[in-house]
C-alpha cells in the first residue's frame, strides 16, 4: 500500500520537475497509468505502419517510395523505442504486444480509417504526424524519464514525416484539376478524425486531471487540440487547400480560431471496435504475429547451438 | 493465441557514442536471440540517421545499478569535500587578473 507519506514525496518530486527513473518508488496507479498509456502508444505507432505500407507497392515514383518506406520503418523503430521505454515498469515485452492483438489494449482510433487513395498518404503525414509532434512534443516533457527521452528521439524523426506529407500534399494542390479533386477529398476525410486524435473533451476526459497532477502530461486534450488547428488552418490557406467545417471562425479576442462540433459518436463507435477498419487491423497484426512464431523460435535455437559450439570449440 | 512462452527472446540495453571522442549514451533496449542480432537490431532501431558511429549492446540482466533508496547514503561521502574543487582554493590577485 502506498502511504501518504510516500505520495506527499512524489507529488515534491513531481512539482519540483525532477523525473522519476524506473528504480524510484512511484505511487502504483502511476505505473498503471503509465504502462496504459505508454503501450497504447506503442500499439499506436506498430499498426500505424499498416494503412502506409498499405500504398508501399504502388508509389508514383521511385523518389515516394524510398520515402514512405522510410517513414513506415520509422513507425517500427517509435514503436520500439515505447515498448522499451514501457518494459521499464516492468512488464513484458510479450504481454504489452498480446495485449492489444488479443486483448483489449487499445491504440489510436486514427489508424481504423482505410488510405484510399495516395493523397491519403500526403494527408496523415500532414495532418496525423503533425497531430502527432504536437501530443508528443508534450510527451518529450513528461515526468517519468524513459518516456520523455523515447518521446524526443521520436519528435527529432516525426517532423521529416510531417514535412514530406506536407510537401507532397501542396504539389497535389498545384497538379491538374483531377489531382486537386483527390487532395481535398482526402483532406476531408482525415480533417475530423485527425481531432479526435488528441482524445474527448476536457470535460469527457477522466484521466486527464491525474495525468497532468503527475506530469506525465502539461496540457489538456483541449489545449492540444486548439494548437493544432490554429497552426493547421494557416498551413491550409499556404497551400489553397480547405478544412471541411463551415464553422472555422477566428476569434479576434482570443487570438485562436474556433471550429465546429466534433462528431463524438463515431468517435465512440470506433473506440469501441466499429471503425471501418478496426477488424482488419487486428486480424493483420495477428497473423503477422502468429506467422512470425517460427522465425523467432528458430532464431532462438540458432543462437542456442552457435553457442553450444563455441563452447565445445574452445 | 501462442502458448510458447519461451521464445521471448532476451533483453538487451543498448549504448552509442553520437561522435568521435565522445562518451557513450544509453539509448534504450532491444530484443535479440544473441550478440550479433542484438547490434543488427540496436543499429535499425536507434541509429537510422548515423546517430552513433559505434554501439556497444550489453544483456540487460548484466547491469549493475545502485539503488534510488541508497543514493544519500551511497553518495555522500563527496558531500564534505570541497577541497576537491578548484574554487576552493585562492589564488594572487595579481594572477587572477591575467586571465
């Protein structure tokens, strides 16, 4: 049981803005919190290679396809920095990954939308990646030290990632008429899904309150969000491409642009399991998952019987 | 759902130096089967962008820390020892001023 006392400590250490190690005590619902939210960003990071790589074979040009190969491997390697990052509280390696195949361990709802065309691909590095170095800028900061420093390794990378979509996205928008077409269809589509991304409303958001007392993290979803669209709607005008919410409003006062209503329910529909992709999702990781068992025991008896010579050997 | 529970393959920390000269950095773990898997995967892992011209992997259960509940008792003998320092000493005005 942790003790007042114990927690009095911590919450010293916390508003001081030391950073807890994996050896220091920690209140247990921290490391809970902090093994749920950590391992859902890793979950997060692993399927999202899986709507990119989704377009890997059938890149416009050879130049593309370097790139998005790049990028989804940079994918694998956030993912891996997480996992380690997260099995420094102690947890297997094994349990996380079975966690979400198998389980119920959730990760971002963003990765249940299908890339249907490769504008898709120009709009999550856009819009998702820049969503992203926004929630994980934050990250870099957080209290809890493996997580902050996995979190700054992947902002260093995340913005080539955001660039190149944006990039990408503005040679769209000064294409043919055909080409414009599909760069805003696919804006459209990502625009209101990408919001959802930075989680409910503050006041929808229960675990919100404690993350932020502990420093794991410094602002509200809220706040995240108003960021991003700020930044989002100057970056859409610089490249004559539009948001899709007739509510956009700049606020004079408050010097923040003001959007539509979010549509929650098929924010809760996805979470839930229900996105257009959610199944298939899982169904790809499982068998990647399970197809993957042999290689991995293989490679543990090779290892086993070099071993075995060389010692014999010597 | 896999009922193998051996095949986990080990951990392992990995250290890089970023450049010539400079001191190795922990830059987190990786999974491996041996020696040579764990280099193989610590260099797709943390050093896609030439952030370490050499790595060192080392099994995770051959690190020896010291322990957060002893680090007063552990570290203050160098609390008291000022006249370890530079600053403790004083030197000539006279040489001073020629910095």
């Amino acid at each position: 049981m942790d003790t007042q006392q114990q927690l009095d400590q911590f919450q010293e250490r916390i508003d001081n803005g030391e950073k807890i190690e994996p050896k220091d005590w920690m209140p247990e619902r921290y490391r809970k919190q902090l093994i749920r939210i950590m391992s859902q960003h890793a979950h997060s990071e692993i399927v999202g290679m899986l709507p990119e790589g989704n377009w890997i074979t059938r890149a416009p040009s050879l130049k593309r396809k370097m790139v998005l190969l790049a990028k989804v491997q940079d994918e694998a390697g956030h993912g891996l920095y997480l996992y380690s990052a997260t099995e420094t509280l102690g947890i297997e390696r094994r349990e996380l990954v079975e966690g979400y195949i198998y389980g119920n361990a959730k990760y971002s709802s963003i990765f249940n939308y299908p890339t249907l065309t490769y504008a898709d691909i120009c709009v999550i590095g856009w819009l998702v990646d820049g969503a992203a170095i926004v929630n994980q800028t934050m990250l870099a900061k957080s209290s809890y030290g493996p997580y902050a420093r996995a979190n700054l390794r992947i902002c260093k990378e995340e913005s080539f990632h955001k660039k190149q979509g944006y990039e990408m996205l503005a040679k769209m928008m000064e294409g043919t008429e055909a080409q414009q077409k599909m760069a805003q269809d696919a804006v459209n589509r990502w625009w209101w899904p990408t919001l959802m991304m930075f989680g409910p409303n503050d006041s929808d958001s229960p675990n919100s309150a404690e993350l932020i007392k502990w420093g794991v993290k410094s602002k509200t979803n809220d706040e995240l969000r108003q960021h991003f669209v700020d930044r989002m709607v100057m970056e859409a005008e610089a490249i004559n491409v539009e948001l899709p919410d007739p509510d956009l409003t700049y606020n004079e006062e408050t010097g923040h642009w003001e959007f539509g209503e979010i549509p929650w329910d098929e924010f809760w529909s996805v979470v839930k399991g229900d996105g257009p992709m959610n199944r298939e999702r899982i169904k790809a990781r499982q068998k990647a998952y399970e197809s993957g068992e042999w290689v991995r025991e293989a490679a543990m008896e090779y290892a086993r019987k070099k071993k075995l010579r060389k010692e014999k050997a010597s | 759902m896999s009922d193998q529970t051996n095949t986990e393959w080990p951990l392992w920390e990995v250290f890089y130096q970023p450049k010539d000269g400079k001191p190795f950095e922990h830059a987190g773990s990786v999974h491996a089967p041996d020696s040579e898997m764990a280099l193989q995967n610590a260099r797709d892992t943390y050093a896609r962008r030439n952030e370490g011209i050499s790595l060192w992997v080392v099994p995770s259960d051959q690190i020896v820390a010291s322990t957060p509940e002893d680090v007063g008792p552990f570290f203050d003998p160098a609390n008291d020892k000022a006249y370890r320092h530079p600053q403790f000493y004083s030197v000539p005005r006279a040489v001073k001023k020629r910095k």
